[in-house]
C-alpha cells in the first residue's frame, strides 16, 4: 500500500509543549517526558495519533478539560508504534470528544550520527576527543526527539528543560530561565517560553563551547558560538554582521524581531550550510568562521550571505510560516532573495546583484529547461517528497528570482509595504501564496496574484522569440525545452527592457510592442526576468552580441545573455563557436561576475570534447590567450587598495590562466607553495588555485604535506581549499590512495564533507572512473552512513553533471533506473537522464565545430 501523507494537526492543534530532556552523551542516549497542551479536534475518537520516529514510548496518560477547566482521566488501554507513518497512536476503550486536553508521554531515543533529530558533533581539543551534542529539526525530525504534531501548520509554544552535563553550556531558542545542580555531576536548565512556533523551529545545543557577545542599537543580545577548538577571534566576523544585517531587516522590513536574544553557533558536523531556528541559527563551521588574519574575500562573502539568509528566516519561515510544504518557497525564496537585497545595502562595494546573477540566475535557468523539473510551489503526496522539495535551484535560486522580478516590476517602495502589511497581519500564524499576493494587491492596486501565480504553480522556463521591425518587435512565448515540445503553457511576462516597450508585458501566446526606432531595446535588462531571449533577426543579435563586447549592456544583462546563448547552443539554436568567438572579443571586460560566465562557456566548451587530448590543448590555448591583458595587468600581488571586484577577478583570471597551464603561471604558483609548504599560509584568495597546480604539476612529496595539513588544521576554509587541490590530481594511483584515506567509513573526511570530495573526484576526468566505482560499490554503505535523506541527492547531482557521453548515459541509467522507485529520489534521477542525454546530444551535434574552430589556437 502506498504511503501517503496524513495531516495530523485536523485531528490534534497543539498549543503548549512542556518538555524534559535528559541528554547522556557518554551513552549517546536520551530519556524525556513531554506534556502536550492542545485541542482535540474532528470527530469523537477512541484514538490520538501523534508523530515519534525511533522512539520508545514507555508510558503515556491523558487528562480531557471541560469548559469549567475540570479535567478528567482519558484511559489510555494500548500505546501503538506505527513505523510506517511515524506514528504513535494512544488508543482508549472510551471515546473521547473534541476539546481541550493535556497528554503525557514518558519516552528514550538514541542520539545517533545521521546528522538529524538529536546528534552528535564531534572535535578534539588539548589532544582529547569532544562531543557537542545538537538538533536539527527540520522538514521533520523533531519526531525523532519526542512526540509531538511535527507539521509547520501546528504551532504552539515550547517549555525546555535540559539535563546535561554540568561543565557544557546549554543553548536553546530562548534564555536561559534558571538552572540548577542535578544528579550525579549533571545540570538542569530551564529555557524562557518561547514564542508561539513550529516544532523545526525548537532547537538546542550543548557542549564545550565559548562564544562572543554584542548588542543591536534596540537591545538585542546577538551571541555566536563554537566549539573551545575554535578560536574566539574567528567568530567577530559573524557577530558583527549579525547586527548589521538584524538592524537592516528589522528597517527593512518595518517589522521588530520579536526575541530578545540571537544566537548561532558553528557546529563542526553539520548536514546542511546552515538552518534558522528561532533565536538558536545553526551553521557549519564553514558558514560561520573567519579567521581575521588570513580570509578570503569569497569565504567573508560567504559567510555574509549565509547569515543574511537565515536572519531572512527569523520574519519568512519563523514569525510568519507556510502552512504545508507546497508553500516551502514562502520560506526560502524569499530568504535567497534578500541575503542578496541586505548585502547589496550594505556592502555596495560587492555588486550584490551581479552575484545574484551570476549565481542564483543562472542555476534557476539551467535546471527549468527540463520537462521533469518541479516547479516553485509543488504539492506533497508523499512523506518522503518533503526533503526533494528542497532543489537549491528552484525553490530557492527560481523563487528568489520571480520575486526580484516583482521587485523590478513593482518597485521598491510597494514591495517593502506589502511585506510590512503582510508581517503585520500574520505574525505567528500560518499562510498560504494567496495571502501573500492580497498584500501585494493592496499595495499596488493591481492583480499580482494573477501576475504571478503561473509563474508560481507552473514548471518551466518560456522562450521569448524576437522578430524587429521599423518601429515594433513582434514577440512570442513558448516554454523552452531541450528534450520535447510544450504548446500549452503561458505565462504574463514582464518585459524590464532597456529601451521602454509599450505594453510592459506579454501576457498572450505572441504580442506587438512599440520602440523608438533609434535604439533597439535588450530584453531583460536587469536578469531578473525568468526566460530566455532569442533574437530572431541578424541586426538585432549583432546588436546583442555588440553591447556585450562594448560593455553599454548592463553587466546582469551581459551574464545573462551568453547564458541564454548557451541554452540555445545546447538545444541546436546557435553553435557554441559562436560563443567563443565572442568571449575571445571580450578581453577587456572586467567585472569578475561576467568572467564566470565566460568560465562556464568554456567548461561547457571542455564537456563537449571531454577525454579528446589534442582539443583539449587547443582549448587551453585558447584560455591563456583570452586572459592575456588581465594576467598581464593584474599579476599576483595583492594591493591593499583593491576592490572587492579585483581581488576575486583576479583569482578567476588566475584559474582560467593556470587551467590553460601557461608556464609562467604553473611555475610562480608552485615556488610559491613551496616557499611555506602549507596551503594556510598562501594568499587567502589565491590558496585553492595555487594548491591544485601543485598537486596536478609539482612534486608528489607535496601530497603528503597537504593530507596531513588537512587532518590537523582547524580551519574549514583551509580544508575546503586542500579538498579542490587534492581531488584535481590527474596520478590515479593517487586519486585511489585519496579514496582510501578520505571516503572510508573510517577515514580522515567528515561524513558532511563526502559528497564535495565525490563531487571533484567525478568532476575530475583523470580520477572520474575511479570516483563513479566508489560511488557504485558503496552506495548501501553511504545510504547508511548520511542517514539517507537531502545528501543522497547531492550524488545524483554530483555524479551527473560531468557525464556528455551516451556510454555514461547507459551506465549511469543501468545503476540508478532501479533507484526511480524511491519517491525522495525519483524526480532528481530522471532528471539527471534528461541532462546526461541532453550534453551527449548536443556533444554529437558539435564536437567537429568545436574541434575545427579550435585548431587556431594550436
């Protein structure tokens, strides 16, 4: 029988937990008692049904109260565990009506090291090996912790209690209330009530840690915290940020942060980048830690951009919450919306919005292009589909990008009164998409939700074709498809065009829009606009072609536009010769953000001729000389008056340069490593680069050098540099002693950190055999070992994306078809056979191009 999702909270609304929670960490154990105050609803009943996963339920009591608050006994008969729904259900020889009533339940659990529910963290300090014991909670493990109504919709308010070891400091959403000794060298904590919230939301953490402290100008204490491994220093990064962007959003936003304090802390394992919970933020090491001497500018904006992201989260998923998983974007692509809006405010130095683009724009438009994808808001049929609803592409980089074209649309000044209005009116509620659009509605007198439900409930991406005439362009949409045909999809497209178009938008199959004639206008002049331009007329795309080479374009419009000449290349529209004559005309550019698109024209360059010797050198030569001017301008040395723009354009320059192995460069990189010998004490932005042209052409000793540094540094911006050095080794005896050393169950790689080091084996093509047996042989074993869940995606992703051949086509179909089955893998496996087809198509179509055209560069 199929296993479908059954809603809970219409049987059961929850209103107060009171939750006792007695950690044994030296046993990996944990006993609780929870009391659950709430509503019986429906109709009479001889059960009550509450969500637990893996927990034993020693004992259980109910009490119904009357309108007169008496309470009266519910005997509960037979506690039963359904596993398969998650389930425990309470059943009573009496029936039992609806109203108030208190349940009691007396449970254990295993804290374990699949990174959800409760779990361990591990580290050493002083030579001895430390747990910090944490949660993670979200879509829907607080199940695993203790019973209770784990859906968004059933909000109530938490009452903590945490017995703990007496010399751990214990975090929770809320300050501490008091604490007090407890039995046999343990304390009891008591947390302050929190707000009326979801149950993902209720987080804790306890362990050996220190932290640093600091106010915003309205008296919020904003803490962050890490493991005593960590130096204190590392954390002034996060916590004055903190601030900075809490007080921008609560001005943003018009809306106060309701919690008088905010703490986050970095967790040395951790499944995810970070996660919201309410007053407690949890982060990787990674997403949080910045050593003050020695960060790059891309590790500070990382780090940026995180915090932004999960403040975001404290007004969109926290105070105001979607009522079911189909609304998840309501959360998340309104949060990867404004980490971008908040930096942009307050770090105008970082371009936020050519980050933006080249970043989350291009990710959207490059997965909507298949039939299979999902779209932004998609139903829930099935409990195992929560977690897939979490495509970093969609949910998160589509979402953003709709809303930053309503924003464009709009204007500012309507979109900051809808949200106000919408926070206003929803605080510690639940909503759907339609609340939100009433507010835009009201705010701008026009039907936004009709502007934007298509874009919402429909999958897809629409190709905008362009035909010019004298003083008209004729436009026509319909959905862009590299693997079929769709005539019934339509969408109301905004136009945001540099030169003003009458109408604005297209909200038919074709339309006629007026221009003045003396400047053809370029569609989508800012990005944001969610489809992709095809200029049917010569005149009109040598204009396009034009504006790019002579940087008039915006430099969004820039970025977006060779990508949307490499979709077209890819579905046979255009060659991607024509794509590299044009970068080879773009030397002068220089904002490092239109640079990135040049590296994926040329990735894409590579996949098409991927394991071809002689194009291959060709195409290297075709980088060297492309990055000529600004390796020649720029150098290696770092100026301290260099913007934020140089230092990463240089770091890219640098990449495309020594990928192309030009001597020169190969060789300063290597005498610069080996001046230290550690990838630590190279140049913050320039340490991954510099570290894998040793590994790939200096001497071998230097592998031992970098393994061992990797085993004892502390610093995750050190170990994720030495991660990308080691894996682009093209020695496959190496690659097979790196397997051995990183990827056993057993070895010297955190199992949060597998799936990078898999992701630059397979994207490797010296090491990729290698990587895919690794993958095939173990696949039960890493199931097993990452808790199946969102990390078994990120390998359908990672083994997928290199792969442009129909012979990688059937062993990878042969391997995963069986695996279509499993509902939280299904919709990325099938995926992942439309693009892997899709490159071996479009690798058979052009490799001769490409190879021909290349033979300049020989």
């Amino acid at each position: 029988m199929t296993k479908r999702v059954k809603r809970l909270f219409e049987q059961f609304s929850p209103s107060n937990y009171q939750l006792d929670l007695d950690i044994n960490e030296s046993n990996l154990t944990f006993t609780g008692k929870v009391t659950i105050t709430g509503l019986i609803k429906g109709r009479p009943t001889q059960r009550l049904t509450f969500h637990q996963k893996d927990l034993k339920i020693n004992k259980a009591s109910a009490l119904h109260i009357d309108k007169k608050s008496v309470e009266k006994e519910i005997i509960i008969d037979r506690i039963n565990l359904h596993k398969n729904y998650d389930e425990v259900r309470l059943h009573s020889k009496q029936m039992v009506f609806p109203g108030k009533a208190k349940i009691t339940l007396e449970f254990s659990g295993k804290i374990t090291d699949q990174m959800h529910g409760i779990y361990p963290c591990y580290f050493e300090h002083d030579g001895q090996k430390k747990k910090l014991i944490a949660t993670q909670f979200e879509s829907h493990h607080a199940r695993e912790a203790f019973p209770c109504i784990d859906e968004p919709e059933a909000k109530a308010t938490f009452d903590l209690t945490l017995t703990s070891p007496k010399n751990h400091t214990p975090l929770s959403n809320t300050p501490v209330q008091k604490q007090t000794k407890g039995p046999e060298n343990t304390q009891i904590t008591t947390f302050e009530t929190t707000p009326v919230m979801s149950s993902y939301l209720l987080a804790f953490a306890v362990g050996e840690i220190h932290g640093v402290e600091g106010k915003t100008k309205d008296g919020t204490v904003v803490r962050s915290w890490a493991s005593v491994a960590q130096p204190k220093s590392h954390l002034n990064y996060a916590n004055k940020e903190t601030i900075a962007v809490l007080e921008f959003l609560i001005d943003y936003f018009r809306t106060p942060f309701p919690l008088k304090k905010c703490d986050q802390i970095a967790l040395p394992d951790f499944e995810v980048l970070a996660m919201e919970n309410w007053g407690l933020i949890t982060f990787r090491e990674v997403g949080l830690l910045a050593d003050p001497n020695n960060r790059s500018i891309s590790g500070e904006q990382l780090i940026s951009l995180v915090i932004a992201h999960e403040l975001s989260h404290q007004w969109f998923g926290n105070l105001v919450t979607m009522k079911w998983w189909d609304d998840l974007w309501l959360n998340e692509s309104f949060a990867s919306l404004m980490e971008h809006l908040a930096l942009d405010k307050l770090h105008p130095d970082w371009h936020e919005w050519e980050n933006f683009t080249s970043g989350r724009v291009i990710s959207a438009a490059n997965r909507d292009i298949y039939k299979d994808v999902q779209a932004v808001g998609v139903g829930v049929n099935h409990p195992d589909e929560i977690m897939t609803l979490f495509d970093p592409s969609i949910v998160y980089a589509k979402g953003a990008r709709l809303l930053k074209m309503l924003l464009d649309y709009i204007g500012e000044k309507d979109f900051r009164t809808s949200l106000k209005n919408y926070f206003k009116k929803h605080a510690f509620k639940n909503t759907t998409r339609d609340d939100l659009w009433a507010e835009f509605t009201k705010a701008t007198g026009r039907d936004i939700g009709k502007l934007m439900t298509p874009w919402i409930e429909q999958s897809g991406t629409p190709l905008l074709s362009v035909k010019t005439n004298a003083s008209t362009l004729e436009l026509t949409q319909q959905r862009f498809l590299l693997d079929g045909k769709d005539n019934e999809s339509l969408w109301p497209i905004p136009l945001l065009a540099d030169n003003k178009l009458e109408p604005t938008i297209l909200d038919k199959r074709s339309g006629t829009f007026s221009y003045d004639n003396n400047n053809l206008p370029l569609l989508n002049q800012q990005g944001s606009g969610h489809y992709i331009v095809k200029y049917e007329d010569e005149k009109q795309r040598k204009n396009q072609q034009s504006k790019i080479i002579d940087r008039s374009a915006t430099s969004d419009s820039r970025i977006i536009s060779i990508n949307d000449m490499l979709l077209l290349a890819q579905r046979g529209d255009y060659s991607i010769v024509e794509i590299l004559e044009l970068i080879s005309q773009c030397v002068l550019e220089d904002r490092d953000a239109v640079w990135n698109m040049f590296a994926r024209s040329i990735a894409s360059a590579y996949s098409l001729i991927d394991g071809e010797e002689v194009p291959e050198k060709h195409l290297r030569n075709f980088n060297k000389k492309l990055t000529k001017h600004w390796y020649d301008q720029l150098g290696w040395e770092e100026n301290p008056s260099d913007s934020p723009n140089i230092k990463h354009l240089r770091s890219t320059v640098l990449a495309i340069t020594i990928g192309g192995e030009n001597p020169d460069a190969v060789k300063k990189a290597i005498s610069m490593y080996e001046k230290t010998k550690s990838v630590e004490k190279l140049p913050a932005d320039q340490r991954a680069m510099i570290a894998g042209a040793v590994v790939r052409f200096g001497d071998k000793s230097h592998i031992d050098s970098m393994m061992h540094e990797y085993e004892t540094t502390q610093n995750p911006e050190i170990k994720d540099s030495i991660t990308s050095a080691l894996c682009s080794t093209r020695d496959k005896s190496i690659a097979k002693r790196l397997i051995a050393w990183a990827l056993a169950e057993d070895g010297a790689v955190r199992t949060q950190d597998i799936d990078h080091w898999f992701a630059y084996l397979m994207r490797n093509r010296y090491t990729r055999e290698l990587a895919w047996d690794w993958l095939t042989n173990n696949w039960n074993n890493i199931v097993k070992r990452v808790g199946g869940g969102k990390k078994m995606e990120y390998f359908i992703w990672y083994s997928s994306r290199p792969l442009s051949t129909k012979k990688w086509l059937k062993r990878y179909k042969d391997f995963f078809e069986p695996k279509t089955k499993q509902v939280a893998l299904s919709r990325n496996i099938i995926i992942a056979f439309s693009e892997i087809e899709a490159r071996a198509t479009w690798r058979e179509r052009e490799e001769a191009n490409i190879v021909a055209y290349l033979k300049k560069y020989q």
